[in-house]
C-alpha cells in the first residue's frame, strides 16, 4: 500500500465552480470484533500522553487505489466484494485492537472532587464504517498544485477533537468510491495512539484483508501490547482538575489557507544531507532533519520575517527508543513529545547555510533521552 496525496487542476476547478462534486454516503454500519476477547471487556486507562491529546484533533489518514480495469470484472460485484470483505476483515482486526471499538467515558464525582477519562472497550455500537461515492476521477485528486476542499470530505470525523469520542466512534472508515479508484479513509481517536499505533493497525488489518477465507485465527506480524505506561506513582485512574470539560476543551478554527503537497525525491534528499552534513564536517545529521532544517528556512525566507524576530521549527519524537527500558513499537498508545527543536532569529536562520539549522535539530533530537521524557511528564502531572 502507498500514501496518496493531492491537489487540483484548472480543468477540474472550471467544472466544480459550477456544479461542485460532494461525498454521497450511500450506506452506513457500524462493526464490532468478530470474536470476543476477554481483555475487551475491560477498562482502558488513559496515561498523561494519552490524555493531553484530548483537544486535539483524530487521526486522519487514508490510502487511494485503482479499480480493476479487467473487462472481466463486474463493477457491482467488485465494489460489493470489496465492502464485505473489508468489513469482515475490520471485525477480525478489531478483535486484536479491541479499543477502537469503545468510546470514552468521563467518570465524576464532587465530594470528594473527582474527574477521570477513560476508554469502555465494551460498552459501545463499535467502529463506524461508511460506504460513499464522489463523481471524480483519481486524476481529479492527484494532478493540481493545491489540495481541493473535498479531500476533507474523504474523512468522517473532520474538524472533530478526541474529547468528541465520548458521543462519536474511536474509529471510523470511509470508503469512497471514485469514478475510476477507491479511497479508504480512517479516523482513529488520538487519545488511543499515536501514528505508530495507527500505522500497527492500518498494516494488520491489511494483512488479515489479504489472507483468503474468513479465518478468525489468522496470525498477525506485530500484535498490539496493550499494558499501558505510566510514570512511577502515577494512574491508572488520573484525576483532572476540572468540573466540565469546557475547562480544558478547546476548538481552534484555523483560518482559511491553501493546501499544498511538496515531493523530494530520495536523490535529492540524499543530496541536501549530503551538503548539511558537509557544511558542519560531520556524518551524524540525519535525512529528516536535512529536510526538516530546509523546509524551516524556506518557510522563514517566505514569510519575510523582521531580522530578530524568533522563529522555531517543532517535531514530533517517539520515546518508545527513548525510554530506558524502551517501550516495544507494538505498544499501542500515545508515546510521542513535540519536540521544540529549533530556535533562532530570522536573520541568523538565514544568514546561516542549511548545515548550520541541521545540526540545532540534531542536537536536540539527541538530547531528547529518557531524562528529558520524565522530566515533561513530571512537569505535566504538577
């Protein structure tokens, strides 16, 4: 499977600036694990990562296919295959990450004061799954500069925050049917996981897609460990010093802006770390960061920005690496820190050659070890 990305073509934006295409919802269901699992009956506690992803919005994230172009092949009949085994395959998935198919639940209480989130993995309708049609072709989607709006359209659960999964699905999919290709589209709860996490599901429930027959054993690469990390002397049950959740609730509306999708190619990326790390007489910088140092000086030459006005570049770390012991990839939960990485004024980014920003976000990746993970997490729980 591969990420698709998009963006419009004049061609295409004469045509919808008189009839506008739009994301019809033919049919809508909702699935459950196929089987059930003992530790789905459970209560799933949300850690200090978990919880501050509570304002923030779901994962969204989906992969574009072609149709079949066989004459052999019956249109109905392959999009209805396609839908029943992609149900049955989320229901056996969902067997292993049986979470997403809960919704969170606020238990509160006044004397004595007391707020706590948390997941109940069994008391729930399940994940959603949406079947929908969009009169586009995949051309439609991919060629143009800039991303069109309907791409949003593609995700059930836009604009939603986490703290929104106590009345929607932990999980929803979508999947749109083209003129000439199908998207499926997912919105995971943030609270749950993080990308790891995600990506742990998206690939499992590709794998056990691909395996014939309606198997409910069928092995997996990477079963998800649900034992959530905490902090010593901290959870399961963390009280939130609040009475509603319009307390810590916030719904930021970003202005209107145009979307755009950048490509490099793995030889020009070689080239720029090449170049950074041959600026600071080093081999230490990596890929990542050679882009990340440019796109930070790019965005900063575009803005214009007065010479001693700070800027900061941000990313996001996994601390799965970073924990001593390390937490396992498979750990199935939120286990990342924005990482402020960067620091300095316009003029000295850009008076500055890329190997210069390079190895500041070096440094700080570096720097960001077990220590400095507790040490956050610490100064969250005061």
């Amino acid at each position: 499977m591969a990420i698709a990305y998009w963006s419009l073509t004049s061609s295409t934006l004469c045509r919808t600036m008189s009839t506008p295409p739009v994301v019809e919802r033919v049919s809508e269901c909702f699935i459950k694990p196929q089987h059930s699992n003992h530790e789905s009956n459970q209560i799933c506690y949300l850690t200090p990562w978990d919880i501050a992803m509570l304002s923030a919005h779901y994962i969204q994230k989906g992969l574009l296919f072609k149709k079949p172009s066989s004459p052999l092949v019956s249109h109905n009949n392959f999009i209805e295959n396609l839908l029943q085994k992609l149900k049955h395959s989320l229901s056996l998935t969902l067997f292993h990450f049986y979470p997403l198919a809960g919704r969170l639940v606020t238990h509160q209480t006044h004397d004595p004061p007391f707020y706590a989130v948390f997941v109940d993995c069994n008391n729930s309708d399940g994940a959603r799954f949406i079947h929908a049609t969009l009169d586009m072709t995949i051309s439609d989607i991919l060629s143009p500069v800039d991303v069109p709006p309907i791409v949003q359209s593609l995700f059930d659960h836009h604009k939603a925050v986490n703290h929104d999964g106590h009345t929607m699905p932990l999980l929803s999919v979508q999947v749109t049917e083209f003129v000439d290709g199908v998207f499926i589209g997912c919105s995971m709860n943030h609270t749950l996981g993080d990308g790891t996490s995600y990506w742990n599901f998206f690939n499992t429930w590709s794998q056990i897609f691909q395996v014939q027959g309606h198997e409910h054993d069928v092995p997996i690469s990477h079963p998800p460990i649900h034992n959530r990390w905490f902090p010593e002397g901290c959870g399961p049950l963390i009280n939130l010093p609040f009475k509603h959740h319009d307390d810590f609730i916030n719904r930021y509306e970003t202005p209107l802006l145009r979307e755009r999708i950048f490509h490099f190619s793995a030889e020009s990326i070689a080239k720029l770390k090449a170049k950074a790390n041959s600026e600071c007489n080093t081999t230490k910088i990596s890929s990542f960061q050679s882009l990340s140092a440019l796109v930070w000086r790019c965005i900063t030459r575009a803005r214009r920005l007065p010479y001693d006005q700070r800027t900061s570049c941000k990313l996001s770390a996994n601390n799965r690496t970073r924990m001593e012991p390390p937490l396992p990839q498979e750990y199935f939960g939120n286990s990342i820190y924005t990482l402020n990485a960067g620091t300095a004024t316009s003029g000295k980014l850009l008076e500055n050659g890329i190997g210069w920003a390079a190895w500041k976000l070096h440094k700080s990746v570096v720097n960001h070890n077990d220590r400095a993970v507790l040490e956050t997490l610490k100064e969250w729980l005061e």
